[in-house]
C-alpha cells in the first residue's frame, strides 16, 4: 500500500500531526486538508517533516469550511485512502455552543466527507477518529462504577436529554458522530471500506506546540498538571494510551486484512489501566533534581475512576502491544523541560 495517495484531515492536530508523520515514513504520498496556509506553514517547518526531506510526498488542499456543503469535493479527487482525524476539541465552549460548536461539526465534518468519497471509485478506505468516549456513556465513563467492560464492539444510541458539561457535550458528539457513520453505511453500501480508531486519553509530545502553553493543552494536561502542581478537578478514566500508538493505529487500520466496519481501540495497561497518580512517582524516579529545585512542584492530584478496557482484539488485529504509562509521562515530562529551557534562553 505505500506509495498510495492518502488524503489527512487534521493533520496540525495533537494526533494528527503524529499521523501524518507515520504515513510519511511509511512511503505514502500525502494530501493534507487544512483550513489555512499558515496551517500548512505549520506542518512544513516541524522538524521531523523537515527530517524526512519529503516535501514532494507532502502537498495541501485549503478547506477553511468543514461544513461547508461539498467541502471536501476537491480534496477527495484521486486519493486511495481517507484519515479524517479533523473534528472539534474542547474549547472552552458554554451550554448555548454545545450543539453548534461540537456536536454539529463532529458530526456534518464526518458524513460530509464520506460523502464526498461515494463519487471516487479509487478510494478503498476511510479511516474515521473516534474515541472511547463513543463506545460507553458518559456516566459509565466518568460516574458510576459498573463492572461493564468497554471493547471493540462497544456502541451505545445517540445519548438525549440535558447535558452538564463541555466534556459530556464533547462525548456525544463522538457517539453521535459514530452511530451517524454506520447508518450511513447502512444507507449507502459504499463501495470503500471503513475503519474507526477509538484512543483513550493520548498522552505524549506534541511536536507542533513550541510553547510551555501549547505543551500542556489537551488530554497532555492530565499526566503533566499534577507534575506541575495542579489538581484535577474530577477523576480521570483509568485510560490513557502513548501518543505513538494512537498514531500507529491509524496507519495500521489502512491493511486491508483489518475488516470492514471494524473498529480499533487504543488503550495502555490491559484491563487495569493507568493509575494518573503515578506519574509523580514516576517524575521522582527520573528527573529527581528537576524535582528538588522546585521546577517540577510534582505536587498535583489527579484522581483515578475506574474503567475495564479490553483491546485484546485491537493488539491481535495489529500486532501493537501498547506503550507503558511511565513510557507516556517520560515523553510530556522531558519536551516540557526542553520548552522551558528554550524559553529561558
């Protein structure tokens, strides 16, 4: 399959960058979809692209409107695959943005794409972001301890009635988003393939984030918060996976041995999970004079809620066996030192 056109949505994005990087690496010839030049600026200045010195496998395609109708017409002509990774994160969005700002996008940017796919015959696979969070409700996720065990065939209805928070409004638009996918490929039998890839929290540097800022926005905040003083406000799911293996899983899920519909979940330390409270053991053991000097507080709490995952499917499927916590705090704790020492100088 290297050597293959594939076509990125979200590619200037925490996973999607990642992604994009593998895919070179791999051989594929890229188009990247991204909403302005200064995005694709972005991308072709970050060292590893400029490491790999691939700029002729690498061009880009301006959608400054995912909901624009047709948007993506252009985008999806003379590609073999699709990874669409593009949807909205939390933002900071209040009750009366919900449905417009993320459930909407999520869901109009994912069907919109498919789509624009239906007319491209030599498209044989759409590969779609989800999250674990689209597999089981937000209050098996985040509130009640029910023993129900989350895997890859995991799928709950459209959720209804109020929603309490952004995240919860984030979480249903995953769900939203991949029930809106499958009745599509109910609806239209299309002639591609579609494969979903469910993360849990991914954790791991960001190559795009040149700030100590940009280095903790995102699910990254939930391992290094607590390394720089911070207490979450709520427990976290004992789910967190390296941002490696959420990127490998993307380009995994292009074999065509991996069926139709099937969906991938990445997810560290088997059915026990991660234990967020580690990482300030994990801090002491590595870095114990950043520590002493005060430079990392390792003073935080983030409490663990607990949640069985199985990937048991996903490992046998692609032969990845998941990175280890302590793998994933390694990775935010040193590119935080790194920033901090770029912005001292």
């Amino acid at each position: 399959m290297a050597g293959n056109t594939v076509l990125i949505t979200g590619g200037n994005g925490h996973v999607g960058f990642k992604v994009l990087v593998k895919l070179l690496e791999a051989g594929y010839t890229l188009r990247a979809a991204v909403r302005s030049s200064a995005k694709a600026d972005a991308i072709l200045a970050a060292p590893s692209v400029q490491a790999l010195d691939l700029k002729s496998k690498l061009s880009f395609v301006i959608v400054p409107d995912l909901l624009a109708p047709g948007a993506y017409d252009e985008a999806v002509k003379d590609v073999d695959y699709i990874i669409h990774l593009a949807s909205p994160i939390l933002s900071g969005f209040t009750e009366d943005q919900f449905e417009i700002q993320l459930i909407q996008p999520a869901v109009k940017g994912t069907t919109g794409i498919l789509y624009s796919a239906l007319s491209i015959l030599s498209i044989k696979r759409v590969v779609i972001t989800s999250s674990i969070v689209a597999q089981m409700s937000f209050s098996d996720i985040f509130i009640e301890e029910t023993g129900k065990v989350l895997n890859e065939a995991s799928r709950i209805s459209d959720p209804t009635g109020p929603v309490a928070n952004e995240f919860e409004a984030y979480s249903n638009s995953k769900v939203r988003a991949l029930n809106a996918t499958e009745q599509f490929m109910t609806k239209e039998k299309p002639h591609f393939s579609v494969v979903h890839v469910h993360p849990s929290f991914v954790i791991g540097a960001n190559e795009l984030a040149t700030t100590v800022d940009g280095d903790q926005h995102g699910t990254n905040k939930t391992a290094l918060g607590q390394v720089l003083g911070f207490d979450m406000p709520f427990p976290v799911p004992n789910a967190s996976v390296h941002l490696d293996d959420a990127a490998e899983l993307h380009v995994k899920a292009l074999d065509p041995n991996i069926p139709n519909g099937q969906s991938l979940v990445g997810n560290s330390g088997a059915r026990e999970g991660t234990t967020w409270g580690d990482a300030i053991g994990i801090v002491k053991r590595h870095f114990p004079k950043a520590v002493k000097n005060g430079v990392l507080p390792n003073s935080g709490v983030t409490s663990t809620k607990k949640v069985a995952i199985d990937v048991s499917e996903t490992e046998k499927l692609t032969g990845i066996k998941f990175k280890s916590y302590e793998e994933q705090v390694l990775s935010v704790v040193k590119q935080y030192l790194d920033l901090i020492g770029a912005e001292a100088a």
